[in-house]
C-alpha cells in the first residue's frame, strides 16, 4: 500500500468517524434543565418580600422547549453559558421598574486543591520518526487539578507495538 493509498483510507475513515458524531450529536435530545445550586455567597443570607409590580415572562412553550418542568413558574430569563474549564457563577436580577429579569455569568477563580474525574481520548494520524505512517491512540484520566494544572494518568498505544503509561500533567 503506497502512501497517497493509506492517506486516503484515514481521509475516508476520519471523515466517516466526523460525519457519523454529527448526525449523532444532531439527533440526541437535549437533557432535562436541573434546579441550580445557590452560590455560596447566598450561605446564611435571608430573603425578603418585595412589592412586585407586573412581571415579564415568556409564554408557556419556552418552558417546554428549554426543559423546565411543568407547574415550576413561569420563564422570566434564559441565557446560554459559554463552555469553559472554569467554574462561573449565574446570578438573576429583577428589575422592579422595567419587570425584568436580568441573568449575570461571573467568571468565578480556579481552586487552588480540587479532585477530578475527566476523561480524554485522542486519535492522532500521521508519520512517526521513521517515515512510516502511523496511528496513535491515547487516553488521559485528570485526577487532581490545582488551577490550570491537571494532574492524572495517561496510556499511549501506537500502530507497531509501541505503548507508553505513566503519569499525566496537562496545562489548560
């Protein structure tokens, strides 16, 4: 098998691998939306009535469409959390004169000492230092995470019988 052949199966192989997460990710319905945790900053706080004016909300479908459960209230604010290594905190505002509902994302610090459990695979096609094409798969587990430093355990296994397992220190 010459090289233009070998490139052309992992072209096929890896668009095949691409097109089937699409229509896999595509198809899977949504998880139901959960009840946040309160932020920490709310530990001890007591609430207090407010004299409520008229409330802006949305109809009754949104609720549906964004997972809420039935009879839990009525949709006043929705907002979509960027994806991030980082814990945030989400915080809604009421505005007593507009009627508003105003959700706030904060970017809250890493810890300094945290447990993990994230795992990560990665397939990787290409020429090793012989010449020779070759793939390589790993595996990486995050155990402990002290700010952007991960630290686990890792497996690499590689077409020709070569393998490596140790220790994992990722930087994020």
């Amino acid at each position: 098998m010459n090289a233009f052949t070998s490139h052309a199966i992992a072209v096929i192989i890896g668009g095949a691998f691409v097109a089937a997460g699409c229509w896999w990710n595509a198809n899977k319905p949504s998880l139901p939306s959960i009840k946040a945790q309160p932020a920490a900053e709310l530990k001890g706080e007591k609430k207090t009535a407010l004299e409520c004016k008229k409330v802006l909300i949305y109809r009754d479908k949104v609720a549906e469409e964004l997972g809420i459960p039935k009879n839990a209230g009525h949709v006043t604010a929705s907002a979509k959390i960027p994806a991030s290594d980082s814990p945030q905190t989400l915080t809604t505002v009421y505005n007593e004169n507009t009627g508003e509902t105003v959700p706030y994302i904060r970017q809250d610090q890493l810890p300094w000492l945290t447990r993990e459990n994230r795992w990560q695979f990665n397939l990787l096609y290409g020429y090793n230092e012989s010449g020779d094409t070759s793939l390589r798969g790993t595996g990486l587990y995050d155990l402990i995470q002290s700010k952007r430093l991960h630290l686990g355990g890792g497996v690499s296994l590689e077409t020709g019988g070569r393998a490596l397992i140790g220790v994992s220190v990722t930087f994020r």
